[in-house]
C-alpha cells in the first residue's frame, strides 16, 4: 500500500511537474484590514516574484492576473416593466453566489492574457466569478441580469476590471495595488494570483486577506447579533436621554 | 468626516448626517409628524441600504419626539388621556401590521405596496388638508369666525370619555379606531405614522391643532419604541451609530422647530405641512410613473 502511494505520489509530480517550473512568491503590504469607525476603503499592494529553476522560457512573455474577491452570496436580480403605467419588479432571478467585492487587475488586456477556456476553468473573469444556474423558464434572458447586476456593483467600485494595472518587469517581478472601497463587508477575502504564457495559465497563488470590524464597530456589531434585546433597549435608551438632554439644554440657554 | 457604520456596513459622511437630522427634526417639532416619512428616503438617496435606513430612522423618532414633547409638556400641549387611548390602538395595530407585511413579504411586490400606500396616503392627505387650511385662511382674511366642533356621526357613538386637554367629549372608539389604523400604516410603511395622525386628529376627531401636535408626538414615541425593538430583534438591522448621528441633528432640530411651530398661526402651519406632504407624495409618485434609468435592482435571496 505504501509503495502504491509513493507511486502515485511520484506520478502526480510528474504531472505536475512542468507547472512548477515557474511560481509565485508573495508579498502582501497587509494580510488584514480592521474596519475602524472612520474606515474609508483601503489600498493593498500586491507585489511578488516569479521563482523559477531555469532560465525564463522562450516565447510570449509571462503575464499576471491579481483577482481579489470578498465572500460571496446568493442575490436576487429584478427587473422593473410597466404594467397598467407604473414601473413594478416583474421578473427576477436568483443569483446563487455572487461577491460581494471582485477586482481583477492584470498586466494586459484580459482577452489577451487569458484564453476563454482557461477563464472557465479558473473563474477569473468577472462575469465568470457569478455563478447564475437556472433562471425560471419565463425568462430568456437570464445573461441581462448578471450583467445588471455587473453594472450596477461596477457602479459603486464593487466589481472592478483594470486592465494593465499589473507592472511587470523583466518577467519575474510584479506588483499591483488593489484599492478596497469604503462600503466593505466583512470575510476572508480571496487574493489569487495567475501566471499565464500565451493565455494558458501556467502557475496560481492563494491567499486571504482579512477583512474585520475593530474595536467600537466589533462590539457593536456582535451585540446587534448576540443580544438584540439589549442592544434594541439601549438604541431606545439613548434617543430618550438623547431627547431629554437636548430639551435640557434648551431650557437652560431660555432660563 | 466619513464614518463607517457597523450594521448597514458603509461609509458615509459624519456632517451630511448631522444636518439631514437637523432639517428633519425642525419639521418633526414643527409639525407633529416624526418626519419618517421625510428621513427615509432621504436615506436611501445616500446609499443606506433600506431595511436598516427603517429600522433605523424608527429608533432616531424615538430621540426626536421626546424632545419635542417634553417642549410640549412644559406648555401643556398634550393631551394625555387622548394619547393614551390612542396608543393602545396604535400598539395593537402596529402588531397587525407586521402580520400584514410579513404576508405581502411572502406574496413578492412588497416593495410597490409601501409606495403605493405613501403615494395614496401622502396624496389624499396633503391635497385635504391644503384645501381646507386655504379656505381657513380666506375665511379668517374675511373676517368670518372660523366654524368649529360641528357635530356629526362620531359624536352619537357610546363609551364616552372626557379629554379635557382637548376640550372635547367624545365616545373612545373613533381614536381607538385611529390608532389602528395608523399604527397598521405605520409597521408597513416603516414610518410613525405622524402625518395620517395629524390630520385624522384634527378633521376626524376635531382637536385642536395646538394640542395635536404634542399629542401625536407623544404617542409616536411609544409606536416607534416598540417598531424598533421588533426590528433589532427580528431583523438585526438597527444601526446605533447612524441613529446617534441622525438624532444628534434631530433633537437639536426638534427644539427649534417646536418653538418656531408656536409663533405660527394653525393654518399656515397646516398649509406649509400640506405643501411638505404633496411634494413627497409627488416625488414617489414620479418614481413609480417615470422610465427608471436602472430597470435591474439587486437585493438579497428570498427567503435569506
């Protein structure tokens, strides 16, 4: 059984052997974000090297592709038609799992430095990165909706797509910043870092970044969560001291 | 200043905030009326995501009525007993009401039926009240003692009860029904329920609009306190820092606007909130009948 094992294991490096022949290394200029009060997004540099044995291969240049995503989760997507002169939601689909944050940077144009195929099986490309299985049959065209949903979060900075945004230089350094917006949901967001020659993807890296509440924002948080009744008692006590301290204070500058 | 705010997890502008409440808290302690119908979606517009804008903008009327009625109470403004009463229809309704939002939840387009009922509510009202406030006034220019306390179906009903702040004697159940019927509005909308009170208070039960205004404050107080708690215990959804931000503006707001409320006559005070009501009204209505520029709204899962 063992020597089975070893076999196997030596195969599967065999395999893979020829993948390894370039990789990442990793430098991030943080690996966690505190949410503070006065949190107004974040830039995070992504920098790192390409680690190879040999020397750098002949041919199309390596490129990088730097994709960071917050958590995901299921959305509904509507959409408005008018019916009897109002605008009403009339058809919806369910999105099953969308980020909440997606950014793709990458040292080339996307189409260029990733073949499609490579995009499906890795998920990289924004519109690849929603997963959207089945809208209800009434519904032809379930591909409008994920790309309202696209728009509407390229919108706000939430999905962002930036193109030679990636440096790269003499094929083994690169570095990028990713800038988080100030409207950021907590997780593990997941950094993945894509080398590709050709459109093929030749190496991937990844890695999280934390994204957590701190502090006064912590506690607030987790009472909400932990002890509503609490926290719903104290949001009403302080609007009634609130209220009585500025009628208090009135009533001093009158008397 | 930006401020990132714990529950509705975006950041938003400290002052922005502290002035919102302060405009909308003068026009709470001018008028009556929470000013819910106001704050809410104003709260939209900046981008707080609406089932916390609700939750939220319950909890900061709490802080804004308390300091208007106690300016009130020391003027003795406020009729108590009537608040009393019609508060215990005010609870009662806000119980229902929540049944009734959880049920059209469940059957989708929840969403059009709030605007709709703003649209009605805020219509009829605004337009009743402009109308009459405007003849009140062309009558007190001819010199016409304005006509008061006529007498009519509401005062041949039975359990009468005397309301002395008010001046009236009246049977309990036309403000029992009131408050009902508000508080029903009131957990649909998301809103006190101030400006159906108001009105209902001073066409329907014929009180004074003096005393109206305490009273109304004093029993959103109570609708609003009980609207929030529901929400931070079901729906997690209020936010404690933007609700000290909005009510830091509101309760300064409030004491100024009740003092500005006392210098003014009844009916220009009626007109201006008639006016106030209409634009909002016209607003939302608008929404409705115009071409969005963004047919697609993205929301969380049903059923999450």
């Amino acid at each position: 059984m063992p020597r089975f094992l070893t076999a196997l294991l030596a195969l599967s490096l065999l395999c893979t052997g020829p993948l390894w022949a370039e990789e990442v290394v990793l430098g991030l200029s943080k690996d966690k974000v505190s949410i503070t009060t006065s949190f107004d997004g974040s830039d995070i540099l992504i920098f790192g090297a390409v680690k190879r044995e040999k020397a750098i291969p002949e041919g199309p240049p390596i490129e990088v592709i730097v994709t960071v995503a917050g958590p995901s989760m299921p959305l509904t997507v509507r959409r408005k038609a008018k019916r009897l002169g109002i605008w009403v939601n009339t058809d919806a689909v369910e999105v099953d799992r969308a980020p909440s944050f997606y950014a793709v940077q990458t040292s080339g144009p996307l189409r260029e430095v990733l073949k499609d195929v490579e995009d499906l099986r890795h998920k990289i490309s924004v519109p690849r990165a929603i997963r959207s299985v089945g809208a209800p049959s009434n519904i032809s065209d379930a591909e409008s909706f994920t790309e309202a949903l696209i728009r509407i979060r390229s919108r706000s900075d939430l999905y962002q797509l930036r193109e030679d945004a990636v440096t790269v230089s003499e094929q083994t350094l690169f570095r990028t910043a990713v800038r988080l917006p100030a409207a950021l949901t907590e997780g593990d967001y997941v950094t993945r870092i894509f080398l590709t020659r050709d459109g093929q993807v030749i190496s991937s890296y990844d890695t999280t970044i934390d994204v957590q509440k701190v502090g006064l924002e912590r506690w607030l948080f987790e009472l909400s969560r932990g002890q509503p009744l609490l926290y719903g008692i104290m949001s009403i006590a302080i609007a009634i001291a609130a209220g009585w301290a500025a009628s208090a204070v009135f009533r001093m500058f009158r008397a | 200043m930006q401020i990132y705010l714990p529950i509705a997890e975006v950041s938003v502008n400290a002052f922005l905030l502290l002035g919102l409440g302060g405009i909308v808290g003068i026009l709470s302690g001018m008028f009556g009326v929470g000013g819910g119908f106001l704050m809410t979606p104003l709260l939209f517009m900046i981008g707080i995501p609406p089932a916390v804008a609700v939750a939220t903008e319950a909890n900061q009327i709490v802080a804004s009525s308390f300091s208007g009625v106690l300016a009130h109470l020391k003027r003795k403004t406020v009729d108590l007993r009537m608040g009393t009463v019609l508060l215990i229809g005010g609870l009662v309704g806000a119980a229902l009401g929540v049944v009734v939002f959880n049920y059209l939840k469940a059957q989708g387009q929840v969403d059009l039926l709030v605007k709709l009922c703003y649209v009605v509510f805020l219509g009829v009202i605004g337009g009743l009240m402009f109308i009459e406030s405007l003849n009140a006034i062309r009558k007190t220019k001819s010199g016409k003692p304005p006509a008061r306390k006529k007498h009519n179906w509401i005062h041949g009903l039975p359990f009468k009860m005397r309301f002395r702040v008010s001046g009236l004697y009246i049977s309990v159940i036309p403000p029992l029904l009131v408050g009902v019927a508000v508080g029903i509005l009131a957990a649909i909308m998301g809103v006190g329920g101030g400006f159906i009170m108001v009105p209902a208070m001073i066409y329907l039960l014929g009180m004074p609009t003096k005393v109206v205004v305490g009273t109304s404050l004093f029993q959103i107080i109570f609708v609003t306190g009980f609207t929030t708690l529901l929400h931070a215990t079901t729906n997690f959804t209020v936010d404690i820092v933007l609700a000290v931000l909005l009510l830091v503006g509101g309760v300064i707001g409030a004491q100024i606007g009740t003092r500005i409320g006392v210098k003014m006559k009844a009916e220009q005070l009626r007109i201006l909130l008639a006016l106030m009501v209409l634009a909002v009204c016209g607003k939302l209505a608008l929404d409705l009948l115009l071409m969005p520029s963004e047919l697609y709204s993205v929301g969380a899962a049903a059923g999450h």
